[in-house]
C-alpha cells in the first residue's frame, strides 16, 4: 500500500517554512529561536539557520542533544 505521490520539493519546503518564519517574527518581535518538531523537517534546518540567523532546532538536533546526556554521565 502506497500514499499519494508527493511533489513537493526541498526549495518548496524551504521557501514555505522561511514565509511562516517571517510571518511569526512580524507578529511576535521578541522570537529568538525556531523549533521545528515534524521529522520530515531536518533537510532544511541548515538553510533556515543561514537565511534567518536564528538557532533552528529540529528532531535531529533534539534528540542529539537528548542523547549526549546520556553520553557524558556514567550508568549507576
């Protein structure tokens, strides 16, 4: 079983998160980073970065910095 086929490209993507971005710092002044919580988002979070200067944290990020706890404190 297959979905529908899907078209949308990474530019696409990218141009469409970037005018949402806009749009939320237009209306809120004081936004200082960006987390994007879908999976399908981290193929952009580097374009993100440069185009808003912003930190843009994604599921990737997240769960790196999640696990590098686990990586520096010994097991009990």
């Amino acid at each position: 079983m297959s979905g529908p086929e899907n078209s949308y490209t990474t530019l696409q993507v990218s141009k469409d998160l970037r005018a949402a971005i806009a749009l939320m710092c237009k209306r809120y002044h004081d936004v200082e980073v960006i987390l994007l919580e879908c999976a399908g988002f981290p193929i952009v979070t580097q374009h993100l970065r440069e185009q808003t200067q912003l930190p843009v944290y994604d599921a990737v990020t997240n769960a790196n910095l999640l696990m590098s706890r686990y990586k520096l404190e010994p097991r009990r």
